[in-house]
C-alpha cells in the first residue's frame, strides 16, 4: 500500500490508528518524488532532511498531525526558497518568516513538503511561463498542467504529494485542477490571510488547498482560513467546520447554469462531461436552472486591466536592492534598477508590468482603469442578482481539457481568453470550487481531465463543498 | 484606438528592453490594448468603482511595538551588505 496514494484524510485515520506513522507518509511521499518527479517537474525543490525530521516529531491528534503538504514557490515558509518561479529571486532569496497560512498549518500538525512549480509571479494559465522549467500534465506528459498552480495540480494528481497549497488570482488553483483532474478550491476574497504571499494582484489573490478530495479541501480550508491582523484584507468572521455539513447532500439545491457561458467555444466533449455531471446533481434532487450573468463578455478585459496595474504596483519592489537579482553591469541607480529587472524577469511578467503601467499612466488612467473598475461592479452586481435565484452557479471550469505544451505559447490574447470561466469571480470576490468530472480523449488516446466549477456566494464555500463531495460521492457509487 | 508607446512605458516600468523586445511586445500588447476597446460600449455613468470586492472599512490595531526581523534577518538576502546597512549605487550625485 502505496501511502503517497491516500487522501488526507485516508492517511489521517492510518496514523491514527496506528497503522502507519507520519514517517513512513513522508518517506512514501519522498519515494514518489524521487521515482517520478524528474517526468513530471512538478517540484523545484524539497528538503527531505527537514520533512523526515518534523515527521519524527509530528502528534497525530492535532487537525492536521503528521500530514506533509506541498506549497506553491510564492509562499514563504521559513528558511525554504520562495523563487516564485523566477530568475529575479531563484537562489537568491530564503524566506525569513512563515507566511500565516503556514503558521496554522504548523500550529495544525502539519509538515510544508517541498516547492511547486508555477508560472513565473502567478502569471499565466499553463506553468508555461515558469523561469526554471517545464511541468508536465500526469495524465499526458505532452500537455500542460494547467497554471499557474500548475505543479500543486500535477503533483497532488501523480501522488506525489498528499495536498498541496496553491493561489488563485484569475482562475489559478481552479484551472489546472481542472486539467490535472484533483479538486481546486479558490475561498471568498479575505478567507484566508495573504500574509506571506508573494502578491500579484491584493484585490485579486487567494491562497487554497489543491487535493485529492472535497473533503481534505474541507480540513485544511478550516486550518488556514480566519482573520490575520497582519492582513488588514482578512474578514472578521468566525471559521465553520466545514466538514460538518460535507454529507448532507444536495436535496433543493438551486444550480444555475449561466447561459452565458454556455457558448460555442465549449468543446463538445468538455460541454458533455459538464451536462453529465449537472445530471448527476439533478438525480441527487438538486433544482436546475438559467440564469444570466450579462456582463460575462467584459471580464477578461476587465481582469487583465485591473491584475497587470496591480501587479505593476507590485513587483515594482523587485529592484535589486534589498533582495533578488543585481545586475552586475550596472553602474548608476537607475540602471541598477532598469538593468535588474530586465535580466530577471520572464517575457510574461514584463508584459504584464508594460500593461499595467499603461493602463495607470497620465492620459490613460480614467479611459482604462477607473472603467475597468466600475465594469468590475457591474460584473459582482450580476453575481449578486444570480445568487438571490440560486445557491451555487455551475459550469466548466475550462472551455477545453488540457492543450499541448508550447501550443498557445506565442500568443498572449488566446491564452488569457481561456480564463472566461474563472476569472469573474476573482473580480467579484466570490468562492469557486472546481471539482474532477470525468474525462475526454485526445488525438493520442490519453484521457484528459475535466473540471466542473462551482460558485458560490461570499463566504459560503461550506455549501460548495457539500456539492462537491455530493457529486463525488454520487460518481463513486 | 492609441498607439501604446512601449519605449516610455519600459521606462516609467524601470524595465531596460532590449530592441528586440520593444518591437516584440509592442505587437503583442498593442493587440491585447486593442482588445480592450471591447469596454467602450458599456454604458458606466451612475457606476462607483470597485476596488475591494469583498471590503471592509477602517481595520486598525493597537499602536503598540511589536518585535520584527533583526537586522541580520532583514539583511540576510541583500545582495550586498556593509555592516547593517544594504550597499546600493550613489544616489545623490
């Protein structure tokens, strides 16, 4: 028996009752990595010594005793690297704090194992755009994994981890859950604390567990979310067990469908997968419906002014002065500055800033950015208006499985135009849930996840994972 | 829709790109700016901004000191130190 191949809370229930010890997971886990890792590429590093060390010293008997959980490169986790994928800080910077969310998961018993891959800075939809290397998609290692928490995906899907923490911006745990085939849950903007999060976009960013099942996403949202005082963004409200209401099942759930997303960029087979899994949700006694979200076609554009003038603001600290890349052919402060950031950082990342600068520069400010913000309005609005009708709004999380490695690569406009699904919540701050729902063939004969997502209202990421676990549930028996 | 001039956007980004790249990204983002013209048609008289989708107003904590990095924590990523302070190029001329 294969430890590394448990769920949380499988794995859970071995150490506490005896038949298994949080060392033998984390040397099963270390096993995984070290036979399939250099395939996939899911890890930039892991520090066996220090894994094996705090297993021997794990009690079981806290919330997550003993359990080693994988974390994306742009949280830091006291004395690890936190390169978030990029030559600008790859060996040039060790964390000197614990991010809180890793503050609770160690207050929790539980063990960070190991960085994960990413696109460089969060951005991108395909971990195409790391600065260090290539992940590649378990279920097909010519495809990508989907990003940017693409190698938390891959490495949560190939059992070489038992749960990992990714973030989401625009879609980023969701997608490439969805691609990899494991469960990706984004929480309610302020569930979780940002603190020690690399940041991309403040008014965007959410840190969520990546697992193999709803109910492990349930135990470690209930470690890492709360109100942080160093994150004056983090909601006060109080935490619920959100396993206490996994099992009760979906009798008189609203589902609405947007009609808006049902469009013709859907493939076929994805568009199949969903309308069976919505079927299984129905047999189960949920109520099916329509419902419009009219401002769906602004998001995209709306998302990518907002997120690149945030991240513009951002990463404008990655000046080579207190951490990261010097330029070593630099002689005044300014190209100091020019110089250090040109060698550092990936195409993507200086697009993205390029954009962002723009769209807040003199002249350009109130046609793009003040728009885009009052657009974002009109986008939670329709969210609002949805959720007086339903309880959960249902739909791909993806208009297509998985693409091949290096298919979309030169051009920037497709890619970000894949993200129609995920990105609205981002901008409305609400929870989205993408759950593993089958899968669909591709050209070679490899089965290719598909993801079904679900939204939820503000803080309401129980009643999401009740209709997760339903529709797992369902799909096993 | 406006030409986006990359050349004096890199520098107000403080990014040096090489010619290369001016030529590359301005076809790439040009494109992508284009895209965006897609916002015009909606009608956003009377709409307030978001900037916070999930806000909360006025959070604040007691002022009191509270222990932080030493200065050896803070300087321990510098890419050049002297004693305790970060080594940078002349600022003032």
């Amino acid at each position: 028996m294969d430890l590394a191949s448990l769920t949380l809370t499988e794995l859970q229930g071995r150490f506490r009752s005896g038949a298994a010890s949080p060392t033998e997971a984390v040397r099963a886990v270390l096993d995984s990595i070290a036979n399939k890792d250099a395939a996939i590429g899911g890890y930039l590093s892991h520090d066996a010594e220090t894994a094996l060390r705090e297993a021997a010293q794990a009690d079981v008997s806290l919330p997550l005793g003993g359990i080693p959980i994988a974390i994306k490169d742009l949280i830091n986790v006291k004395g690890q690297p936190c390169s978030c994928a990029s030559k600008i800080l790859h060996g040039k910077y060790t964390a000197p704090y614990d991010a809180t969310v890793i503050q609770r998961l160690r207050a929790a018993g539980a063990i960070p194992l190991g960085r994960t891959n990413m696109d460089e800075f969060a951005m991108g939809s395909s971990t195409e755009n790391s600065g260090l290397q290539i992940t590649r998609n378990p279920h097909d290692p010519s495809r990508i994994p989907g990003g940017s928490s693409g190698g938390s995906a891959a490495v949560v899907a190939a059992n070489e981890a038992i749960a990992a923490l990714g973030t989401d911006t625009g879609g980023s745990i969701r997608q490439p859950a969805s691609h990899c085939g494991c469960v990706g849950l984004k929480p309610t903007y302020g569930r979780v604390s940002r603190f020690g999060l690399v940041a991309f976009a403040s008014s965007l960013d959410q840190i969520g567990p990546m697992t193999k099942s709803c109910e492990d996403a349930a135990r470690i949202l209930g470690v890492i979310a709360g109100r942080d005082s160093n994150d004056s963004t983090s909601l006060d409200l109080p935490v619920p067990d959100y396993t206490a209401t996994l099992n009760d099942g979906v009798k008189g759930l609203r589902i609405g469908l947007p009609k808006e997303y049902f469009i013709d960029g859907i493939d076929p087979a994805v568009r199949d997968r969903i309308n069976a899994a919505v079927e299984t949700l129905a047999a189960q006694g949920a109520e099916i419906r329509e419902v419009s979200l009219p401002n769906t076609k602004y998001a995209v554009a709306t998302y990518y002014i907002i997120a690149t003038a945030e991240a513009s603001a951002n990463l404008a600290r990655f000046d080579g002065v207190r951490y990261g890349h010097r330029s070593t052919v630099a002689d005044t402060l300014l190209s100091q500055y020019t110089r250090s950031r040109e060698e550092g950082f990936g195409d993507e990342v200086k697009r993205r800033i390029l954009l962002g600068t723009y769209v807040l520069s003199a002249g350009y400010h109130d046609a793009y950015y003040v728009r885009a913000q009052k657009i974002r309005t009109l986008v939670r609005d329709d969210f609002t208006r949805a959720f007086a009708e339903v309880d959960v709004i249902a739909s791909p999380t993806s208009p297509t499985a998985a693409f091949r490695i290096g298919e979309n690569s030169d051009d920037p406009l497709h890619m970000y135009l894949a993200d129609i699904f995920t990105i609205a919540a981002n901008l409305s701050g609400i929870p989205g849930l993408s759950v593993p729902c089958g899968t669909v063939p591709s050209d070679k004969g490899t089965a290719l996840p598909v993801g079904l997502q679900l939204l939820g209202k503000p803080m309401d990421e129980a009643t999401l994972l009740r209709a997760g676990n339903s529709y797992e549930i369902a799909g096993r028996g | 829709m406006p030409d986006i001039d990359v050349t004096r956007t890199a520098n107000l980004a403080r990014l040096e790109l090489s010619p290369e790249e001016t030529v590359r990204f301005h076809e790439q983002l040009q494109h992508v700016v284009n895209y965006m013209a897609l916002l015009e048609e909606v009608d956003v008289s009377d709409i307030e901004p978001t900037a916070h989708a999930v806000p909360v107003f006025d959070v604040m904590r007691e002022d009191v000191a509270r222990p932080g990095f030493t200065a050896d924590e803070a300087l321990a990523n510098a890419p050049r130190r002297v004693g305790d302070q970060f080594h940078v190029p002349k600022v003032i001329e």
